[in-house]
C-alpha cells in the first residue's frame, strides 16, 4: 500500500442513496416521450433566443425572396418547392431534434428521479446521473412540465421533469417548493 493511504479512504465515495434525503424526497416516475422533450427545447429557445432569431430572419428572407418573385410575376415551381422546404424545416426542426433526443433516451425505460434539498437524481435500469443545484441556471414551470436549465452558456443540459409523473397531489407543492428554494424561476 502506498505510503499515507489506508485501505478505508480508497472507497470513501458517496452513494446515491445518502445523496438524496428520502424524507424531503420528491419522486417523480416517468417514461420520456419526444413531446417532453419538445418543451423543453421550446423552454430553451425561448431563454437563448438566437435559435428563434435565426429562424426567423432565414424564414423571413425566403417568404421576402418568394413574395419577390410573386411581385415580378416570375414564379417558377422550383423556387415554390424550395419556399416550402424551408417553411417545412424551420417549422421541422424542433421535432427532428426533440426525435432525436428520444432515441438516445427512450430505450432506457422508466425514469425515476428524486428532487430533494441535495439536487437531482436520475435513476433508470442502466444509469443513474446525480445533479447538484450548483449546475442549474433556473428552472420554468410550463403546463404540463418543470424544466431545468444547465448553467452553461448554451444551455446543453436540459432537465424536463413531467408533472404526469409526480402520482401525489401535494407532491406537486413540495416539488415546487424545492425548486424554488434551490434554483430560482427564469
């Protein structure tokens, strides 16, 4: 062994478990669908808003071309295609990706999360993610979910926790109470 170490301190890790205070504890069980993920991006959007600002000059500039040769009388189907492409993608684009995030997510079954005065834990049959407050920026509360956002500039970490999976009334309370002791609302 070496010199200074003892076989006690090598393992001296905190488990899940003593991460979360069961008493304070509020479970929230649930299987993630792209729809919640869909909020959450919109959630995102909304604090970032460059993404809906590049989306609305790039749509902009293609109904402004478009209505332009409408003006001119030179529409051709090729560009009527194209305009409707674009429409197509901008209004697209955050369901492919919402998509997306549910295949890397939805093979992993059900997950249970525990929002306690510690932070967030995220459990599931293959995985579990421990998060400290120190790693939200804010949280928005919208009809059907709580989202928390990651400190990071871009926002990378999104934390959607649905209110469907909350199964106690006043569950719902305390889990706002955390929150809002914790992180504050943005």
């Amino acid at each position: 062994m070496a010199e200074g170490h003892s076989a006690e301190g090598v393992h001296n890790t905190q488990s899940v478990d003593d991460v979360v205070d069961e008493q304070t504890a509020v479970q929230v069980v649930y299987k993630p669908r792209s729809d919640d993920t869909l909020v959450g991006l919109r959630v995102r959007g909304r604090i970032k808003r460059t993404g809906l600002l590049l989306r609305g000059v790039f749509l902009t500039l293609w109904v402004g071309q478009w209505l332009f040769a409408v003006g001119r009388g030179r529409v051709d189907w090729v560009s009527t295609v194209l305009f409707l492409f674009v429409v197509l993608i901008v209004w697209g684009y955050p369901r492919l990706q919402a998509a997306s995030v549910q295949r890397l997510v939805g093979w992993q079954g059900e997950y249970r999360a525990s929002v306690s005065p510690a932070g967030v834990t995220c459990q599931t049959d293959h995985s579990t993610l421990v998060l400290k407050w120190s790693v939200f920026q804010g949280y928005r509360e919208t009809a059907g979910h709580f989202v928390l956002l990651s400190r990071d500039p871009n926002i990378m970490y999104l934390g959607v926790l649905p209110k469907r999976g909350v199964h106690e009334a006043e569950a719902l309370d305390r889990l706002r109470a955390i929150l809002d002791l914790h992180t504050p609302r943005v």
